[in-house]
C-alpha cells in the first residue's frame, strides 16, 4: 500500500489567534518607536508591551528591523494584504481619472490618507537608516517605489498633453515628488500645525500649479 502524503491541517481559529497576535506586536511596537525611537525601542519592550512572550516576537518577525518593516508595509497598506500599492483601486482610479486637475486631486486625497497612517513611522524609519543597514535598506526601497508610483501618473498626465510647456516626465515626477513628499507632512503638519485640510488644499494647488499647462481656480 502506497504511502499517504500528509497534509498539513491548518485551523482556521488558529489562524485568526496568529493574525491577531501580530498585530497586538505591531501595535506595540508602533507606540514605542514612535515614543522612544528605533534605537532605545528593544525586542524585550516590543514583547512586555504587547503581552506576549519573547520568542513570539522572534518567531513572528526574526528581528528588530523586521518588525520595523512589517509595520511600514501594514501602514503604507492599510491592511495585511500582500497587494502593493500600484495594484490598489484607489491608485488605479487615480491612473484612469480622464481628467489632469482631478487626477492630481485624486492623488493628493489619497496620498493624505496614506500619510496620516504612516507620517510618525516614516521619520522613525529616516532616523534609523543612518545607524542600521537594514533600515537604510528600507529607507532607499520606499524612496524608490514612491518615486515609481509617481512616475506613472505623471506619465498619464504626459500621454493627456497636460504638463506645462517644456517639462518632461522626469523633472515634473521629481517636482511632484518633492511636493508630496511625507517631510512636507511633517514639516507642515506636524511642525507647523497645519491641519490636514489645509495640507491637502496646498498640495493640490502647489502640484496643479506646478505641472499643468492650464491655469485653474485655487482650491477653499
């Protein structure tokens, strides 16, 4: 009689017990690095503030950095799901939005969301890539892939014949790059104590102002 092939039986209950045991860590971990810092931040605290034990932390997410990047992923998303931002609805709605003034505008709503999850956790994050690689290494992907996300819709704004006369792909994402750039939130926000109403109003006429060939009515 030939073998039988085991097949691993995962419960669905246990599942669920795991999930909400990584985000009661991910939880924990935000208050502290957002209240201590990465350096100060240990994985003994992230565990004693979580209730959970040691090992579980490690088990979940081998080290430090690692929950630190766990963390930025949950908060950039939204949620546990592995979809990366390009293949969001609300990044694809705002690729197919016909019209360059509400494109940006579209963009700018949705990336002002995005920053009041992760605004606090991005300067953790630019703080700790000067002193661990790992982190640096996570600073220079979300450099990057925020960078990407732009490029794309400044493409479709270039395909519409909508960027300003003599501004090509690459300096327009760069200027919409620094626009909306999550150091603007902080400096603004944060700093300054715009709120984020006011943030978003400036980022669209800022953006609108510096990119589109038309003139348009300022935003109230």
């Amino acid at each position: 009689m030939a073998d039988r092939v085991k097949r691993r039986y995962e419960s669905p209950r246990r599942r669920q017990q795991a999930e909400a045991t990584r985000r009661e860590i991910l939880d924990a971990a935000r208050l502290l690095f957002e209240r201590d810092g990465y350096a100060a931040t240990t994985m003994v605290a992230i565990a004693g503030e979580a209730g959970v034990s040691l090992k579980t932390v490690y088990v979940a997410f081998d080290t430090k950095s690692g929950v630190l990047r766990a963390l930025w992923n949950f908060l950039l998303r939204g949620d546990e799901s592995d979809a990366s931002i390009p293949e969001r609805d609300w990044y694809r709605a705002v690729l197919e939005e016909q019209r360059a003034e509400s494109q940006l505008r579209l963009l700018v709503r949705n990336s002002r969301i995005v920053k009041q999850r992760v605004g606090a956790i991005f300067e953790v994050i630019h703080a700790a890539a000067t002193v661990e690689a790992d982190i640096e290494a996570l600073w220079d992907r979300i450099q990057t892939e925020f960078h990407g996300v732009l490029h794309a819709v400044v493409e479709s704004l270039d395909a519409k014949r909508a960027l300003k006369p003599g501004l090509d792909v690459d300096r327009a994402t760069d200027i919409l790059w620094t626009i909306s750039h999550p150091t603007l939130w902080q400096l603004l926000v944060r700093e300054r104590g715009w709120t984020p109403d006011e943030y978003e109003a400036w980022c669209v006429d800022t953006s609108c102002a510096q990119l589109l060939s038309r003139p348009r009515r300022r935003s109230r």
